[in-house]
C-alpha cells in the first residue's frame, strides 16, 4: 500500500511537532540543571568562607588557650608569685625594704 501524498506530509509534520516538543523538553532541562548548578556553587563558595572564618577563630582560641596555659603554669610557681607580690601589692618579705623610684 502506498501512502497519499497527503499523509506523508503530516507524518513529517508531526515528527517536526515531536522533535521541538522533544528539544523544549531538553532546552527546559539544561537551564534547570545550570541553575541548579549555579545555585549550589555559590552555597559551596559560602560554606567554604564560613569554614576559613571558622578555622580562624579555631586558631585564635587555641593560642589563647596556650597563654592561658603559660599564666596557669607561671601562677603555680612561688618566685612568680613573690614577684607578683611585690610588684602589684607592695609586699616584701622580712628583712627586706622596698625601693620607691619617683
């Protein structure tokens, strides 16, 4: 059987018909997927700013922790301490006299 003249251009028709609704459907995915790519690179650019600011107040604790520490260590030592004594209250031990610079 032979097709018409007529029912071959529909056929081609509806083929056209079907590719653009088949390209649209690709066109529509691909500006979705890049937009979504685009969406998760600018999270993953602010989370990785969050994490260096994270980072560096992790590196300032840790070297407030260590003069922490060193007072804690100068403090449980008694000739520290006498210093200190001396220095901020104005104690001395007896037999000894403080020296008043003006």
């Amino acid at each position: 059987m032979v097709p018409a003249v007529g029912e071959k251009k529909t056929t081609n028709a509806a083929s056209k018909r079907r590719l653009k609704i088949w390209l649209t459907f690709i066109a529509i995915f691909v500006i979705w997927a890049g937009y979504t790519l685009f969406g998760q690179y600018q999270q993953h650019q602010e989370a990785i700013a969050k994490v260096e600011v994270l980072q560096e107040q992790v590196e300032e604790a840790i070297a407030i922790k260590a003069d922490l520490q060193k007072q804690i260590d100068r403090l449980n030592d008694p000739e520290y301490i006498a210093q200190l004594a001396t220095k901020e209250q104005g104690m001395v031990k007896e037999g000894e006299q403080q020296i008043f610079t003006d």
